[in-house]
C-alpha cells in the first residue's frame, strides 16, 4: 500500500485548518521535546504562532534512555499541548507510545507521532492504523529503509491511509553527531513510497550549529517538510538541553531556511 508502484501521485494529507502535507508547500514542524509545563508550552506557541508556523510538536510521553530521566507529563501533557495549541490556533504532533493512549490522545494530537524507539513495536502501529489520525513515523535507530517501509505498511493495512515518513538519523560510527543524518533516505523514500518525507534536523544531528545546512539538504533531497526542537530556555530543558533552539535562535534557523529558496 505504501508502494509507488500502487499509486504514482504523491500522497498529500490535509490536517486541520487546511493545512497540507506532501502538497506545493514544505511544512515546518516545531516545537520543544518535551512539553514541562504550561508556561513553557504557551510561550513556545507564542513564538511559533509569531513566525507563521502551524503545526507544534511537545513530547508527553518520552521514551528516554534512562528510567531516571524525565519521563514526561504523559496526559497532562497532552492536555497543555492542546490547550497551548489552541490558544494560538497551531495544531499538533505528540508522541503515543502505548497502544491503549491512541484513542485516548486522538482529543489532543492533530498527529499521533511514532517515536524512532518504537518504529518495530507492531502493536502500536496497528492500534494506529486502526484510527483516522495522520501519523507520522519515525525511522528507527538501526532501522534499513525496506523495515521503514514495512512499518508504514503496517499501519496503512488497517485502513489508516495518512501516514507521514521521517527520517531522524541512524546509527554509525561516528560521534560528532549524535546520529547520522542520512540523506539518501529521502530521495529514496520519496522514490519507493508516495507518502509525504520530513527530515528531523535536531535528533539526527544533535548540535545547534549545522541545523541549516541540514534541514537545507533535505529540502533539496526533496523532503516535504523539517522538523526541530524549540524550547524558552534550552539549558534548563528537561530533556534535549543540549540541542534545542531558544526562540530567537528558531527565528534565525527558520529565516535562513527560508532565505535559501528551497523551502516551498
Ligand atoms: C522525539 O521526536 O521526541 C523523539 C524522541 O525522537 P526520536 O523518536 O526520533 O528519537
Ligand atoms: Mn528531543
């Protein structure tokens, strides 16, 4: 189902308020990684809302590394996600990593978000195709392209036909970045499958200082549209301190991105 070969047009997905996915126009998804408070959500949807973006992103249910580590607000979150969200009339994109949050969060999400960690965890892409939601899903960390695509077929064979591909780095060998950007993802996914492909800038690279260059990358590659983190104050985050944009450093990515002509 996700195969070019069964259809040849690209698949655009029309979330709220018109927006569309994979159409004429890139789509620049913003947000923190994890939403923490209200405060820290309305202010990051302030900023967002100022710059013309439409679609936030706030992690509630966080998938870390460690048990000891932020594990997020889970509901709560949701709820100031939404709330936040409406209050500047932006949608949004969270992450469900339990099957039995999926219908629970469709009041919340303009865009359930499956996380890297759980690309290959079929019970919950099967709980997400069992839904009208769009979907967006994260390539996993060692994942091939071919089990990328049979992830997205997984959840495109219970009938939820919106589902948005990311790639957000893989694993290499190299420590500069925190994972490795892979670029030839793109074109070839773009090739393989008619679903809308972003590129995730901040998890794949990890570093504020090559956000542009890569977020430009894949807009040439042909992503249809970026994804980056954006908290009020990245060293006091609760999860991503290291590589999430303050909101003048966003203005200055998102102008730059802009500037470059390859955003749509
Ligand atoms: C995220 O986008 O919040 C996230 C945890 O990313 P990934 O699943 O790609 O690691
Ligand atoms: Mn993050």
């Amino acid at each position: 189902l996700v195969s070019r070969k069964t259809r040849k047009e690209d698949t655009v997905i029309e979330l709220p308020q018109g927006v569309l996915v994979g159409g004429a126009a890139s789509l620049m998804v913003a947000g923190p990684c994890s939403v923490e408070s209200e405060e820290q959500t309305r202010t990051v949807a302030a900023a967002l809302a100022k710059a013309g973006i439409k679609v936030m992103r706030g992690g509630a249910f966080k998938p870390r590394t460690s048990p000891y580590d932020f594990q997020g607000l889970g509901m709560d979150g949701l709820r100031i996600l939404r709330e936040a969200a409406d209050e500047y009339g932006l949608l949004t994109i969270s992450e469900i990593v339990d099957p039995a949050h999926i219908e629970p969060a469709l009041d919340y999400v303009d865009v359930i978000q499956i996380g890297a960690r759980n690309m290959q965890n079929f019970e919950l892409l099967k709980a997400a195709g069992e839904v009208r939601k769009p979907v967006l899903l994260k390539r996993g960390l060692a994942a091939t392209l071919e089990e990328f695509i049979h992830a997205a077929e997984y959840i495109m064979s219970r009938g939820n036909t919106e589902v948005m591909l990311i790639e957000r780095g893989i694993r290499t060998y190299e420590k500069w970045t925190r994972n490795t950007l892979d670029i030839s993802a793109v074109p070839i996914l773009k090739q393989e499958t008619h679903l809308p492909v972003l590129v995730d800038v901040t998890h794949s690279t990890g570093r504020k200082d090559i956000l542009v260059p890569c977020a430009k990358a894949g807009l040439a590659a042909g992503a249809d549209g970026i994804m980056v983190e954006v908290h009020p104050d990245p060293a006091t985050a609760l999860s991503d301190a290291a590589q999430q944009l303050n909101i003048e450093e966003f203005n200055q990515f998102y102008n730059d991105v802009k500037a470059s002509g390859l955003f749509r």
